[in-house]
C-alpha cells in the first residue's frame, strides 16, 4: 500500500529540494542495481538458423509487483538519515540491502 511523504518532513533533511530529489534518485538506482544482481532476469539467447531457442527463461517465485519500490526506499532512508552523501560529489551511499 502506498504511503504519503510529506515535504515538510523531507525539507528538514535539506532546503533545497531539488537536491532531495537527486539524492533520492540516486540511491533509488543504486537499490534497483543490487536488486538486479540478486535477481537477475533471465535471458533467451538469439535464435539460430532453424529458430530455435536454446533454452526458456526460468519462472521466478518473486513477487515483483509486491516489492516496495526502489525511489520509495530511497526516500524512506533520506527521511530515516540512513543515507550519507557528500554535497559537490556524486557519492551516496545507503544501506546495502535491496530488500
């Protein structure tokens, strides 16, 4: 279920909410490419002369629809002060865990 975040919560992390906004992002991808390498999706090869494919992608038991998304999480952990960064840098960094 989704949850409301209010902006004065997030403006007390920073002023300028268009950094709020890059950060998030920022880490929102970086917990969809942990999450990409814990679960990565399966790939059917290209087809050969006789167009067959090798092999058919595995069924995954995730329930991918279920999993909070990555720029909720994000948020969540700017909100939470989990996530560390330096300003005029590109770094972030964030709990490790892609849930």
């Amino acid at each position: 279920m989704a949850s409301t975040i209010h902006f004065k919560k997030l403006m007390q992390q920073s002023n300028d909410l268009f950094e709020l906004v890059l950060l998030a992002s920022k880490r929102a991808k970086q917990i969809n490419a942990l999450r990409m390498a814990k679960y990565p999706l399966p790939t059917i090869s290209k087809r050969t002369e006789e167009e067959d494919y090798e092999e058919t992608p595995q069924e995954y038991s995730i329930d991918w629809d279920g999993l909070e998304k990555p720029t909720t999480i994000g948020l969540n952990e700017l909100l939470e002060g989990k996530v560390n960064f330096k300003r005029g840098s590109d770094e972030v960094e964030g709990e490790s865990s892609a849930s």
